[in-house]
C-alpha cells in the first residue's frame, strides 16, 4: 500500500506535473521503485475533511544531501523555476524550521498517474 506524501505548499506543482523533486527531512525508508500518493495535505485534518489525491508517484532517486548544495537545475525540478538556490533554501528552512546546512532527503520520482 502506497503511502501519502504532501505536498500542501506545491500542490500547483505536481497537478502540473513541473515538480519532479522533493526535498525532506525523513522519509529515509524510501527506494527507488517504491510508489507514494502526493495529497494536498496529508495531516491536521479537521473534522470532515478528506484526504485530496493530487497523484501517484515512483521513486526514482533517493540519497541524503546538505540542503544547502542545491543548484539551480534542482530548484526548476522542484518546480520553482524563478528561484535562485539561496531563495529556496530560505524557503525550505522557513517551512522545516531548520539550518542551510541540514543533511535532507533528496527524493526524485516520476508521475505514474494524476488524478486531477
């Protein structure tokens, strides 16, 4: 059973299908071939709400990297084209409430199919 990975702040993202990337803090027990189901949002349901399906994707890549090393094609993967690296990185650490120089799971997946 494939698990649900949000992506609440790029949701535009994957129904476009421009984000091919994801960096974040855990989900270490992911491998190439695993498939996970992007949802809007995933936790902090209120009552009533339901989990919104956004896609389903593959694994492709995973390794650790300091998120601080990402370069300007990976922030177009990412599907924020218009952003330099140092933008994305004080996006990133806003959000996760963490450093530059955070060790973050870089994961790259390839759409298997989209719901919306």
């Amino acid at each position: 059973m494939a698990r649900n990975m949000s992506f609440s702040i790029t949701t535009d993202q994957i129904v476009n299908q421009t984000k091919t990337v994801t960096r974040r803090i855990g989900w270490l027990m992911l491998k190439p071939g695993d498939q996970v189901i992007a949802v809007k949002k995933a936790m902090g349901l209120k009552k009533g709400e339901k989990v919104e399906r956004l896609a389903k994707l593959r694994i492709v890549d995973v390794r650790l990297e300091s998120l601080h090393q990402i370069d300007q094609d990976d922030c177009v993967a990412e599907g924020f084209p218009d952003m330099t690296p140092d933008q994305f990185v004080e996006m990133f650490c806003k959000h996760n409430k963490c450093t530059p120089f955070r060790i973050v799971n870089r994961i790259q997946f390839e759409y298997v199919e989209v719901y919306q």
